[in-house]
C-alpha cells in the first residue's frame, strides 16, 4: 500500500494493519509525520507537533507488541479547537 493510500484509511482499518505486521507502528507514525512536514507549512493546522514524544510511544509497540491500546500511539491524531 502507498503512503497516499494510508492517508485515507480509518483509523480502524490503520490500526489492523499495524496488528497483521502489513505495516509498522513505527513506519505508520512516520508516514504521518512526513505528510504533516510537507503539507502543514502551508495549512498551519498544526500548533503543536511532538514528534520525538510519538516516537518514543511507538518504541513501546514495538517492546509490547501484544498491549493493543499502544497501537493508537502510532496514529498522529489532530484535535481542532
């Protein structure tokens, strides 16, 4: 699957292929992460953008694989106020 086909998927659907192995929570996070860098510049959606804190979640996927709810941390989420 593409990145630009990730960007489209649910987050259910995101999160299922993070479970299967398709793709990681790591490489998931980084997918977000290179989209908001390309696109963010020109929109400025996004205030507050912690990456190094979203990848040290991710590592703990990675170390605990089988705690589900870390899963989510992979997912860059934006809250509109």
């Amino acid at each position: 699957m593409s990145e630009v086909e990730l960007y489209y998927c649910s987050a259910r659907d995101l999160a299922a292929r993070v479970r299967s192995g398709e793709i990681s929570a790591r490489e998931l996070l980084e997918v977000h992460l290179d989209r908001i860098e390309a696109v963010n510049p020109g929109l400025h959606a996004i205030v507050t953008l912690v990456p190094e804190q979203a990848r040290a979640l991710s590592l703990i996927h990675i170390s605990e694989p089988t705690r589900p709810r870390l899963i989510s941390y992979a997912v860059v989420c934006v809250k509109k106020k």
